[in-house]
C-alpha cells in the first residue's frame, strides 16, 4: 500500500483547505485511514480517523471544524479544513491500516497503534 497526500498550502486563518490522501496497491485490504500532524518542535499528533464503514473520529482540537471523509471507489481519503488557526500550522500525514481489529472496536487503540502506511506529508500554513 502506498499513500500520496497533497492539497497543503498557506492559508489565512479562518480559511479552508482540502487535503487528500490517495491509495494505491490495495485499498480494498485498508480498514482504518487517518491523519496525523506534526508541528515544528512538537511530537505528532492525532487529527482524524475514518472506518471502511465511514465512521469516524476527531481529536478535541478540530472537532465541529474538520470533516474526514473517503471515497473506496476513487481510492482516496479527504480531509476538510475550515476555520483554520495559526495552531493548524503543521505538516499533515495519512496513515493507512490493514488490521482488522477485534470487536468492540476501540478508538484509542488505532490511535495509539496506527497502521503500517504512511504518506510522505504535506505542509499546512496558517497565517495571520
């Protein structure tokens, strides 16, 4: 599986970004898909999160502001940006994952252990 993020840029604050995520080399075996941050100086970090089910998952930070979405047929996971804040300012990874977690599924285990796969990052600028 190999993941291609893109639609990063500078942005106002208050504005809106799409970012995208695609797939290629076996979406039908990715359960799980995220987002990920990494600001300078800053660990990564959690943003969103999307079943093969479309159920989905927001860190506190951009709930009601974020909107993840995917789309099998074309092979790609988006990621919908409005509101935007100078703290927004990071480079955004997607994340892919293969396992089929037991039942219940749990949240925080993805969180905690995402999948193998990852995108190369794409830069998100916020600017005053």
């Amino acid at each position: 599986v190999q993941l291609q993020a893109s639609g990063g840029g500078l942005v106002q604050a208050g504005g809106s970004l799409t970012l995208s995520c695609s797939v290629s080399g076996g979406m039908s075996s990715v359960v799980t898909m995220g987002w990920w941050r990494q600001a300078p100086g800053k660990e990564r970090e959690f943003v969103a999160a999307v079943t093969s089910g479309a159920n989905t998952h927001y860190a506190d930070s951009v709930k009601g502001r974020f909107a993840i979405s995917r789309n099998n047929y074309q092979n790609t996971m988006y990621l919908v940006m409005n509101s935007l804040k100078l703290e927004d300012t990071a480079v955004y990874y997607c994340n892919a994952d293969t396992k089929k977690w037991p039942s219940p599924f749990r949240w925080s285990d993805f969180v905690a252990w995402p999948g193998s796969y990852w995108g190369q990052g794409t830069q998100v600028t916020v600017s005053s």
